[in-house]
C-alpha cells in the first residue's frame, strides 16, 4: 500500500517501507537553532560553541511508562521530551537537540507514529531544539528512547554533589500533580482515551463540573508533564550549588542529592512551604482517600527541580525554599522531613525494579 497518505487512519507501519513512514514524520520534526546538519544523513551535526554539551537519555516502555488507553501518541511524545529536557535543564544547560530512536510493532498504526512526532515538537519548537534524527526498529513492544543534548553557555555544570551545610533548600515547578493525575487514571476505566475521558471515568474521583475539572486537569499534568526549563539555567546563574530533575519523587530524589553531597537535607512542613499545593491537591485526594502530602512527598514525574542555594542569595524565580541544608548526623546522609509529615514519608518514590 505504497500510496497510502499521511491522513490515512487505516494504515499501519507494515504497509509502509522505511523510508516512506520516514518522508510522513520527518517534516513534523522541528530542526534546532543549534543544528548544522538536520536528519537525512548518517548523523547530524549540532554546534557546541560551549565547547562542552551535556548529554541524557531516557527510555519510555510501553505498559511501564505510558498506556495508550490513558492518552494520545502525542502526549507520549511531548511526555518523552519534557522528561529528558529536564535533565538537562538540571544541569544548568540550555537543551539544544534531541535523537529519538523508536521500537514498534508492525501493527502500529501509521497515525500514531505521526502524532508522536507532532507531540515532540510541541515541546522542543517553542525551546529551539531540534529532533536531529534516530532509528526506527520492529519489535514486540512500543518503546521510545530519546537522547537529549545541552549546552552550558560557558557556565560550570550543576551537580547533585555541591549542596553545602547552611545552604538553602529550593523547588521549582509542579509537585504531586503527576502522581494525583496517576491516580485518577487508576481509579477510572481502563481504556478511555484522553484526559478528560479519563476524569469523566474515574467516578471515586469525580462528583460534579468542579471536580471533572481539577481531576482533568491533573491527568493533563501526568500526561503531558511541564518542566520548569528557565529555572535550570537560572539556577545556575544565581548561584546554585547542586541541582537535579525530582523524576522520582521528592523524598527519593532529595535523598539521591543527600548522600551524593555527603549532607543531611531537612524539608520544612509542607504547610508552610506548600500550602497552595496541598490545597489545591487537597479535594481530590480526599475524595481518593489519600493525604495530599504522599502525592507531594513520593510522587514523581512532575519534572520540577530540586536546588540548592548558598543562604545569602535570593532565590530566583520560581524556586521557593522547602528546607535548609545541615550536617550529616549519625543516620546520615539522608533527607528528613518535619514530624507532622514524617508518616506521608513511608514510601520513597518510584523505583523501576521495586514499583511497590
């Protein structure tokens, strides 16, 4: 089915060569301010007038990481983006380009690959990079992998090592909204596709407009997760000293910088650092019979940043303090939380070998 076109809903991978399922995606792609040489040829060519780029990658399985009864195939491309985007923007780096290699079975609809890439371009064309390229590959299970490229602009990478006693603790972007978005998709019917079906769905979840409203908007967070890409280089000029992507939940994630930084970090009440959240969360959650704090303090995939800041330096925006850095005590390095939290705290977060 040679001539099958890009609007066709009723063709699949297998009725295409390679090379015409690439000349249907290839023009959806956006090419990079930073690409010298987009796809087409063996390998792109991308500047680094840094001299140094910084480099990611991420992969997105099929049933581990995204159900396609839960969303769109552009979702799972502007999910796979943002994800890897924020962990370059964690290092202090602008990001510049993206290869993307995709596994597909050979039932895959054609539509499906396409809207895949519309869904990466929404995220990298309003950012200036670039989908430079890839591989496609047959196989049993859909899986995106995605390898992200940054540039430092002259300035020193952020790392998780550098938080020091006195500093500052600090967050930037959503916190908790993925795992409740997570959790109004579990509460509904499997296989309704889009966010608001899904919120329409999950009836423990919803009762009324209102609440349609918040749990769609929620999933819409799960789905399509929005990093704080401006805080990551902001940070960095401000003066941070350590940084990363809260991909796995705040507690795993803050612990993650705790023992690589050889400090304790200690996290204010998040009635006080977090009010608006745990409010916003607070409905929802209760009608799903939770606390908002486990969404805040274990849910990942939000894709904020997690900082740290010497105590004489204001914060840039849109972090905000959570906590303040302290020596490693006897049980340290570790992350500790106020007393009132500490029973939220019981599961660290996401672990791909040990979900539970």
């Amino acid at each position: 089915m040679t001539s099958t076109g890009p609007d066709d809903a009723a063709a699949v991978v297998a009725d295409l060569t390679e090379g015409e399922l690439i000349a249907r995606f290839v023009p959806l792609l956006p090419r990079g301010r930073a690409t010298l040489v987009p796809t087409g040829d063996d390998a792109a060519v991308i500047a680094a007038p840094d001299g140094r780029f910084v480099v990611s990658t991420d992969v997105l399985v099929e049933g581990h990481h995204f159900r396609s009864g839960w969303g769109t195939a552009r979702d799972v491309g502007a999910r796979a983006a943002a994800q890897n985007l924020a962990d370059v923007v964690a290092m202090g780096a602008v990001p510049t380009s993206m290869v993307v290699g995709l596994v597909m079975p050979p039932t895959t609809p054609v539509p499906w690959v396409l809207d895949l890439a519309r869904g990466l371009a929404d995220v990298c064309s309003p950012l200036g990079v670039g989908v430079d390229g890839g591989d496609l590959s047959a196989g049993e299970q859909l899986v995106v992998a995605v390898t992200v490229h940054g540039d430092l602009e002259g300035r020193a990478p952020v790392l998780r090592s550098g938080a020091r006693v006195g500093d500052v603790v600090a967050h930037a972007g959503a916190v908790g909204r993925s795992a409740a978005g997570h959790a109004v998709l579990v509460a509904g019917e499997q296989g309704t596709r889009g966010p608001g079906a899904a919120a329409r769905a999950g009836e423990a979840a919803a009762t009324g407009p209102d609440d349609d409203a918040a749990a769609a908007a929620v999933v819409g967070s799960f789905l399509r997760p929005t990093p704080p890409y401006d805080a990551g280089p902001a940070a960095a000029a401000a003066g941070a000293t350590a940084m990363m992507d809260v991909s796995d939940g705040l507690l795993r994630d803050a612990g993650r910088m705790a023992r690589a930084s050889g400090v304790d970090l200690v996290l204010d009440p998040l009635t006080d650092c977090l009010p608006d959240t745990l409010d916003a969360l607070g409905p929802l959650a209760r009608r799903l019979g939770v606390d908002p704090a486990v969404w805040v303090l274990t849910g990942g995939e939000d894709h904020g940043l997690l900082a740290t800041f010497p105590p004489d330096r204001p914060l840039p925006r849109p972090f905000r303090r959570i906590g303040a850095v302290v020596a490693a005590g006897a049980g340290g390095p570790r992350v500790t939380t106020s007393p009132q939290d500490a029973e939220h705290g019981t599961a660290l977060g996401w672990d791909h070998f040990r979900p539970a």
